[in-house]
C-alpha cells in the first residue's frame, strides 16, 4: 500500500480550531488539544444561551405587560385572559412595546378589554 500523508489537511484542520479559540485565555487559544476541549464547551453554552435568550425576552415581556397593566388597575392574567375572550390578536412582544414606550395606545388597548 502506498504511504498517504495528511500534513495539509491535519494543519488546516487545527488552524481553524484555533482561529477560532480566539481571545480564549493562557493555552486554551494556543494549544490544539485545549482549544478543541474549549471549542466544544464554548459550542454547548452557546446553544443554551439561543435558547436561554428566548426565554428572557418572554419574561421581560411579561414583567412590562404587567406593569403597565397593574397601572391602569388591571392584573397580568386578567388583561390576557380578557384579550383571549375578545379576540384580540396582538401578542406580547408587541404588547410590552406599547406599555414601554406608548402608554396612550396601551391604555385604549385596556379600554377596549374592559
């Protein structure tokens, strides 16, 4: 059998392990074996954190909705359940827009549900 040597492709497959290792700390940016191991980990807190974010947003969303809403003398699950019998379609990023930077528009919207 003849001899194969992968000297380009076993180099380029380490650089781009540790391009991007990059403003990783001490060898972790340097060393093959070390990048990969925090390559890997760097990979798995990033997909939690995708999904951690989603997460967030929705409850900061509920914390404005509320807020506004308990201004105006309504709870949270009542202002939602009373948008649900109403069909009113509007959701709650939207929502805790309008209570954040558009209070007018907001209270009518509560008007409108009471």
């Amino acid at each position: 059998m003849t001899r194969i040597k992968r000297g380009v492709q076993k180099r380029a497959r380490r650089k781009k392990i540790i391009k991007r290792a990059k403003g990783f700390i001490s060898h972790r940016k340097t060393n093959f074996r070390a990048a990969m191991e925090a390559m890997m980990h760097a990979g798995k807190h990033a997909y939690r954190g995708r999904k951690e974010r989603k997460r967030n947003f929705r409850r900061l969303w509920n914390v404005r909705i509320n807020a506004g809403a308990r201004e105006l003398g309504l709870s949270y699950s009542k202002l939602l359940g009373e948008l649900k019998k109403k069909n009113v379609a509007i959701n709650r990023k939207m929502l805790a827009e309008l209570a954040a930077t558009k209070p007018d528009i907001f209270k009518q919207i509560i008007e409108q549900v009471k």
